[in-house]
C-alpha cells in the first residue's frame, strides 16, 4: 500500500531516507519554505514534491520529522499551530531529542498519534544500512516499520511506550559522540608531546567496545578512588597542551560519586544505584 510522507527537512539524513521512500513507490513531499538552497538541491536530487505546509501536513499519511534537534519543538509547534490534528496522520518524531521532549511534542500535537523514532547509523546511501527505531502505540508503529520494508532502512520497534527510541538513542550517542570528542583531545596532548604514534599502537590492541563492558562497571566504581586523581592529572595535561579540560575534570567528578564505595564488591545495579545517590548540595562535584 502505497503512502503519502510529509518530511520535515531534507537534510542529508532525511533526503536519504525521502530517496529511500520514493524508491518503494511512496509520495514524499517537503516544504521549500524558509530552506536553504542546499536542502532545495538535496530535495531534487531525491525527486521530492515541494508543497506548502498546510498542503503537506493535509496530504500526508505520515509526517516525518527529522531536523537538527534543536528545532523539534518548534516543528512540531509550527505543525501543531495549523490545527490538522484529527486528519489520521502519524507525526513521527525522529529527531535526537530525550524522553521528555518527545512527550511534549506529543501533549502539543494531540490528538495527532506520535511515534517515536531515532535513527542509529548513518544515511541509507552507498549500500549503508541504517536503523530506525520505533515505540509508541503498536499499530502505528508497524505501520511506520511497513514503509521502509525492502528498503536500505531496517526498523525494529520497541514498545508501545514513548521515549523508549529516544532513550536508546540518547543513551548510545552519549557514548558515541563523547568518546570522538575524547579521542579528539587524547590524541592531541600525544602529538603535543610527541607521541601520537605510539599512542596509536595502544589503541589499536583493543577491538572491542567498552560500551559492551557493563561488567566492568562495578570495577570501575570500586577503583574510582584510584581514577579520580589521575584523570586530574590527564586534566593538567590537556591543559598544559593548550586543550579543552573540561571533560576530564566531568569525569573525576563522576567517579568521586564512588568515594564511598572503595575497593567494594559491587553488581552492576549496585554501581549505578550509587551514581543515582543524591548527594548534600554542599558536597555535589
């Protein structure tokens, strides 16, 4: 069953999905209001259909919202704004954005259904396969998962609770994006001191993620005591070396939420019950 899309925006991840959907015979329009001239070529290049916004949302079967995060609120307030809510169109907020957010971008757009969504991966193009993640009412979200079947787009839905997707994706790109930033800022104090390379040959020993790791969790909260001071030390390097130190200093803050909990056999609910302690307002790193 053919469907009609609404995307909002074609950036380089939503025109590759938009090619995605018009290759399995799917109607995606944009709208070229207020957009750039790159995002216009984007979207002839992937043969969308330009159409003003009250026409795309009154068209469309699905509205598709994949923009910088930042602007998800005010997408959603803009579509919200037009009062089309009782069309029978799925809003599916697929941008980077936490829990709570897509919540209220659900209260806004009532009663327009809401899928939540996050995409892991990078743009369906160039035989890369992407992975849409969806939660929300069931029915809907098959019906989301549907559009993209045979395309380079994999879903997998994960309950009919929103925020799920965004938590997921939130939660891996916290990670994800940190750990580049990390490397970034590690690399540079090697190659200021003249080491670069041989931190390379370190690095390329290990393979494996530390995202995967969970059961070294519990290690790392007993030895806190231990990291704390010297990832202060790392801080007065990155320093020294004219980089920004101030993820390294988050870091020691992090670990001293396990000062009491030194050289401790803990489980991995153990370790992180201990992240979560409030701690007296006098006392909070």
């Amino acid at each position: 069953m053919m469907s009609t899309v609404g995307l909002l925006h074609p950036g380089s991840m939503g025109s590759a999905f938009g090619t995605q959907l018009r290759a399995r015979g799917h109607v995606v329009l944009w709208c070229p209001d207020r957009r750039s001239d790159t995002t216009r070529r984007r979207a002839e290049h992937a043969g969308l259909e330009a159409a003003a916004l009250p026409e795309l949302v009154s068209r469309s079967d699905v509205l598709f919202s994949l923009c910088p995060p930042a602007a998800a609120e005010e997408t959603a307030a803009q579509i919200a704004d037009l009062g089309l809510a009782d069309t029978g169109t799925i809003y599916v907020e697929a941008n980077a954005v936490s829990p709570s957010r897509v919540q209220r971008i659900a209260d806004r757009l009532a009663p327009m259904p809401v899928i939540d969504a996050a995409v892991v991966g990078s743009p369906p193009a160039g035989g890369k396969s992407p992975t849409l993640y969806l939660s929300g009412a069931v029915e809907q979200a098959d019906r989301i998962a549907e559009l993209f079947a045979g395309t380079d787009v994999r879903t997998h839905v994960l309950g009919d609770n929103i925020g799920k997707a965004s938590a997921l994706k939130l939660a891996y790109s916290s990670y994800q994006k940190v750990s580049r930033v990390l490397a970034a800022v590690a690399y540079g104090a090697a190659d200021t001191y003249g080491v670069a390379d041989e931190l390379l040959v370190i690095a390329a020993k290990r393979t494996r993620s530390y995202l995967v790791e969970t059961d070294y969790i519990p290690k790392t909260a007993a030895r806190a005591w231990r990291w704390g001071p010297e990832l202060e030390d790392a801080a007065a390097l990155l320093a020294d070396a004219g980089l920004p130190d101030s993820l390294i200093h988050a870091a020691a803050a992090t670990l001293a939420r396990w000062d009491g909990n030194r050289d401790e056999r803990l489980d991995i609910a153990d370790a992180l019950e201990a992240l979560r302690l409030e701690r007296d307002p006098d006392n909070q790193s």
